[in-house]
C-alpha cells in the first residue's frame, strides 16, 4: 500500500475567509437580516402571553400541599418559588416562536423585555395548562417553519450568491418538514440524555467539595462532546437538499474528519456572536438606543449562519476529495 502524500491533498477549509465570505454575502443582501429584526421587534414592542397569573395559581396550590413538611424543605420550596415568579415575571409565550436547532435568531430572546419605549406592552394571560401546551406547540412549528424559510434563504445567498424568493418559497414545505423530523430526533436525543445526566449530576452533587464541581464539569463536556457532530445536523437539507436522516449523516462525517477545525470554527463564531450580542443589550429594552442593537444583531446573526453554511459546503467537498485521494492511494 501506498501512503498517499501531504503535498498531494488540497488545502482544508481557511476559517477567516469563510467567515469574511458570510459576512460579505449577507452586506450584499441586506435584506435577509429583516428576518430578526422583525421577531425581534414583535416580541419588543407587540403584545406578551404571559404565564403570570397561571405560575401564581399553581403556587399557591403548592404552598397548601406542602403545609407540615420540614424547614429544610420549606427553605427549597420558597427559594423554588422566588425563581418561578421571576419567570412568571418575565417570560412571554411568543419567544417560543425562537426554535432550535432551526429558527429566526432573536436578541429580545435572551432580554425577555416587560417594557419598551412607549410603556409597559398588552399582556395576555394564560389561565389554563391545556392552553399554554396547545399554544407552546403551535408557536413552536411556526417557528420551525419561519426558520426553515429563514435558513434557506440564507443558504441560497451564501452558496449561490443570489436569492429566488419563487425557489425558496417552493422549496419551503419540504424543507420545513425535514425540520420537523430533525427536532423530533433531537428531542429524542435529549430526552434520551436527561435522565442520566440528571441522575449523574445528582450523585456528583451529594459528594459535593471539590471533587463533585470537577466531577459535573467533566461529565457536562463529555455529554457535549458526544452531541457536538450534530452541529450540522440541519445544514445538509439547506445546502445540498438532502433529507433529514442523510444531512445528519452527512454532517457527522464532516465533523468527524474535520473536528479540529469545525471546533476552532463553532468557538470563533460562539465568541463574535456571543460578545457583540452583550454589546447590543446594553441601552436596555426601554431605550430607543436598543434599535442600533436589532440591526446590529439582525446582521451579525445574519452573517454568522451564512458563514456556516460556506463552511459545511468547504469542508464536506474537502473530506469527500481527501477519502477520494486516499481510496485511490490504496487501490494504487
């Protein structure tokens, strides 16, 4: 057997000019960062369903069943329930409609705004738990869809550098399924993980000291290492129309043979995104000032997903090209 030389494969993926590249693409299409403007500014300055006066109820009715339980347990229930009327405080309904893994990104996601220049907006009150569920999934599937669209759009800027708004809207029913079935596998895959991750950080916890935080440390990164390859789960249905269970495939293999720099890429990416987002939420949400923040986060978040995309079509052509060498190598 031949060992195939180093000089003879091509050069892997350049991460700057891939992300250059994302960022140029979407400063020629200014248009697509309407998409998180848009969310952004309906969940700023439209009206909240909130869970409030629900999270009270149920409280309250807590509180009566847990008359004569021990002060230890008393302490937990009262701290548990200063975190739940914080939530109830501040969470709206309509940021369901941010999804993972496919969705429109949304700063006022991470805010949670309770008021906005003009005052305090139009609150909806869920009074039922039936309602909130059936609310919760309709919201979630349109904005699965919204994001489907959304993904695709950007998709076809950052491979094709133009858009057809007639190809995307036709193309848009079927990828919006293939993103159903994709959350459907990552809500498996996280249900699957939740109970012994919950059951070993549980153990960890009762040793406590030292040994127990480095213990929950090491074992929360073994649990992403392990779902770091489904990264790009979703990217193949965008770029190369692949269907659900094929662009997982395919974006496992990508990551797998091309982990060192997949890694250091996803870390570039977390840290602009990430850092410019603190930027962005500092005139906090009763200020004007916030709207520089929705452009800036529209086009930054933008940018980010179109780099991705260049990104997962770079390095799956540049894995497909090196197996493809080192086949020929052996057979030779």
């Amino acid at each position: 057997m031949n060992t195939i030389n180093s000089k003879t494969l091509p050069a892997p993926p350049n991460v700057i000019n891939i992300i250059m590249a994302g960022f140029d693409s979407i400063t020629n299409h200014l248009s697509l960062i309407l998409f998180p403007i848009i969310l952004d500014l309906f969940l700023w300055f439209g009206p909240q369903l909130s869970l409030k006066n629900l999270i009270k109820s149920m409280l309250e009715s807590m509180a009566k069943l847990s008359v004569g339980n021990p002060p230890e347990i008393m302490k937990i229930m009262e701290l548990n329930q200063q975190i739940w009327e914080v939530t109830g405080n501040h969470f709206n309904l309509f940021s369901i409609i941010r999804t993972y893994p496919v969705g429109i990104p949304s700063l006022m996601v991470s805010i949670q705004p309770v008021t906005n220049p003009f005052n305090t907006p139009y609150s909806i009150q869920i009074l039922s738990v039936s309602a909130m569920v059936v609310i919760w999934i309709l919201l979630t599937l349109f904005g699965l869809s919204m994001g489907a669209f959304y993904f695709g759009s950007v998709a076809q800027v950052a491979i094709n550098g133009e858009i057809q708004w007639s190809k995307a809207i036709i193309k848009w029913p079927w990828m919006a399924a293939q993103v159903w079935l994709l959350t459907l596998l990552w809500l498996a895959i996280v249900l699957a993980l939740s109970v012994p991750v919950s059951c070993v950080l549980t153990l960890l916890s009762v040793g406590g000291g030292s040994f127990g935080r480095i213990g929950a440390l090491v074992f929360i990164g073994m649990v992403l290492w392990l779902i770091f390859p489904l990264i790009f789960s979703s990217h193949g249905i965008f770029v190369y129309h692949r269907n659900m269970w094929e662009s997982v495939k395919q974006g496992i293999k990508m990551t797998r043979y091309t982990f060192p720099t997949t890694a250091l890429f996803v870390f570039i990416i977390l840290v602009l995104s990430e850092g410019l987002d603190m930027l962005w939420r500092i005139p906090g949400e009763s200020s004007w000032l916030t709207m520089i923040g929705l452009a800036g986060h529209g086009f930054v978040a933008s940018g980010v997903l179109a780099s991705t995309f260049i990104y997962f079509r770079d390095a799956t052509s540049w894995v497909d090209q090196v197996l493809q060498r080192i086949k020929l190598s052996s057979i030779t």
